[in-house]
C-alpha cells in the first residue's frame, strides 16, 4: 500500500468504509513518552478512518518495549502487537 493511499475495509452489512494511512498528517502527532521506560517514542505513522467523525489512531514504537497506538478521541496510549503497514 503506497502512502497516503485509502485501505479498502470491510464494514457491517453493506456498508464499505476506507481507511488512509500517512506518514505526513495535516496536525502532527503528539511528542508522547513510553509509560514503561520513559523514553521518546518514535512515531511510525497514523491511520484515519471509521465512520463520522473520523476516527485517527498514531501508531509508535519504543525501542524496548514494542509498539502503542495512541487514539485521539480518547487520548489513550496503549500497547498494541499489530501495526498497520504503510
């Protein structure tokens, strides 16, 4: 999948919804810490998508700890073992 490029997605009944993910969003991602060791998080790429209003997830990593999704909405950092590819 090329950057900025919509991910078809499979959706409840009829209903098709896409996703894009970036590298280059309009608002940048947070500057966020691992919860674990403290450290700056690198910062992989964000996912928009859903339904209205759209949903955005940033996805990290921390060198030793692993990944985390951080969803604005909620302003939740959380573990996560699948990253979506760019």
């Amino acid at each position: 999948m090329s950057e900025d490029a919509p991910a078809p997605r499979k959706g409840r009944g009829r209903l098709m919804r896409s996703t894009t993910v970036t590298r280059n969003p309009e608002v940048p991602a947070p500057a966020l810490r691992c919860p674990v060791c403290d450290r700056p998080l690198k910062y992989l790429h964000t996912v928009l998508g859903g339904v209205k209003p759209i949903e955005r997830w940033d996805y990290f990593q921390c060198v030793l700890c692993g990944f985390y999704r951080y969803r604005s909405r909620t302003r939740s950092l959380r573990v996560t073992g699948l990253v979506p590819g760019v």
